[in-house]
C-alpha cells in the first residue's frame, strides 16, 4: 500500500487521546442498548465476554503534553502515511471516509464522517468505558471509531495475523463499515441478543467485512479532496492477502481454537474466518455495497 507523497492528510478525522487518563479514573460498564452494541461490536476478535475488560477500575498513565494529540502534529501529508505508523492510519481513515462520502452522494444519500479515537489502556465512550481488551470497535452512541494501536502486534502475535500494513487497514475500514450501517439503519438487527453461525450478529459482522472489501476495491481510484488524485496510489495482490489473512484470523472458529481448544458454532458472533475471507472478498470483487446483502 503506498500513499501519495504530496497528499494533505486530514488529522481532523482523528482524536488521539493515547496516553490520556480517564476523568475520576473508574471505568463503567456500558449501560442500556448502547452497552450491549459495544459489547457485540467490540468483540472484534471475539474473547468470551468474561475477558471483555470492560468496566476495570485501572487508572491509564497521566498525559503528557507530547503524547497527546500526536498525530495532529507529526502527520501531515502522505508521505508521513509511508513513514509512520499512526499516520498511516489517518491516511486510510481519509480514504474510507472519502470514499463512503462519494459513493453516498451517488447513490443521494448523505454520509457523516466520524472520527477515529486513538486510545492507549482505557478509553471513556457513550458505550461506556472500554479497556484495550475489547479491541477495535465501533460505538453508535458517540459514532466514533476507536482503537488502540496496539491491538495490532496483538493480531499478528496472538491472532497469528500476517499483520501486515493491508491488515490494519482492514480493520478500520471493518469498523467503518459498521458506521456505514448505522447511518443506513442495519446496525440495529444485531442487537437481539442471539448468537451462532447464522444469527443476525454474525450477518451483520460480515457485511463490514463487505463493506471493507468495497472500499478496497475503489481505494486506489477514490479521490482525495486535497489533490483531486487518489490518496493511495497503490494495492497489490499481497496487500489484499494481508487483508484476507487478517479477516481469517479474527474468524470465530480459528478464535476458539486457539483460545478455548474447540470449536462452537453455536455462540459465534462474527463468523468462520471462511465467512469472512469470502465477504470481504466478495466486497472486493464486485466493489459493489448491494452485493453486500448477509442477509438474504
Ligand atoms: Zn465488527
């Protein structure tokens, strides 16, 4: 994945909050209807809600002035997004939401953008207050995304993730996708509480993925508004296999295997990692949201 060099990155559409300390430093657990949503769309890798995390009453390391708001100052163009870490995320945030913002104006809707928060330890949200454990997830109650960089070593040493550059920015565009359905009002069908390979939590799930293959498919054609040229000038085969590999290894069934030693299909909330390789490659191919449909 490359970026183009003389592109101006938009670090308005991410808040970096990393190293911030929660105000009176006891965390909540999400109350009500948004709660739960957090808890389902958090469990992005899928850990048993007993390793959930919310609601630890751990206090993250007091901010210092040069830890926040980090990127606001080191991540400027997209040649910084092919030097840096955390400001190549900034970069794919822009192309995801400069995307979504055409395609949504083409088919005459409106899209929001919504930012990304990046959190270090714990991070206070509408959906209550979440730690690092829960992964990246989305919350409908503030429409924000949020992540903690550091679920990405996570996914190539404990999710055996190639972990590459494509990988991470399947996750965000993942996340995104959720965002896409809330503004279209599909979130919602998976806040019935139910769980296994075929229930609308799973359905749901995949669509993000869906949505996220969408994206790539148009990421090196999609134009940034600072240039009028595509903000990312290139994806290779590797990348979308970096992409696939990720979306494989966040899979219900490899989760459980690794980490409870069986498979049961019965309480999976995201699908088999087979699910997900073929809805984000689905998305890819066709670049299509229609051909998105989990649900039919
Ligand atoms: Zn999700």
């Amino acid at each position: 994945m490359q970026f183009d060099d003389d592109a101006n990155l938009d670090t308005s559409e991410v808040q970096d909050v990393r190293g911030s300390r929660i105000p009176g430093g006891r965390a909540t657990v999400g109350g009500g209807l948004a709660g739960l949503i957090a808890l389902l769309l958090g469990l992005f890798f899928g850990v048993g809600p007993d390793n959930l995390g919310l609601s630890s009453g751990s206090d993250s390391p007091v901010a210092t002035a040069s830890s926040l708001a980090q990127v606001q100052s080191t991540c400027r163009t997209g040649q910084d997004a092919n030097t840096k870490e955390d400001c190549r995320i900034v970069a794919v945030v822009n192309s995801v939401q400069d995307f979504w913002t055409q395609e949504f104006e083409r088919r005459s809707g409106t899209y929001t953008r919504s930012p990304t928060v990046f959190f270090s330890g714990q991070v206070a949200t509408a959906c209550g207050t979440a730690t690092s454990a829960v992964g990246p997830f989305y919350c409908p109650g503030d429409r924000k995304v949020y992540l903690d960089l550091g679920f990405f070593d996570e996914l190539r040493t404990k999710f055996g993730s190639s972990g590459g550059q494509f990988a991470q920015a399947y996750v965000v565009a993942h996340e995104y996708g959720h965002h896409v359905q809330d503004l279209m009002g599909t979130l919602g069908r998976s806040q019935d509480g139910r769980t296994g390979a075929n229930s609308n939590a799973v359905k749901v799930e995949l669509q993000a993925d869906c949505y996220a293959g969408v994206w790539a498919h148009h990421a090196t054609t999609t134009k940034d508004e600072s240039t009028g040229r595509p903000l990312i000038t290139s994806l290779t085969d590797a990348d979308i296999q970096d992409g696939l590999d990720a979306a494989a290894a966040v899979g219900d069934d490899r989760i459980q295997e690794r980490f409870q030693g069986r498979v049961t299909p019965e309480s999976w909330t995201h699908g088999s990692a087979a699910q997900r390789q073929q809805w984000f490659y689905q998305g890819y191919r066709t670049g299509d949201m229609a051909q998105c449909n989990t649900f039919r």
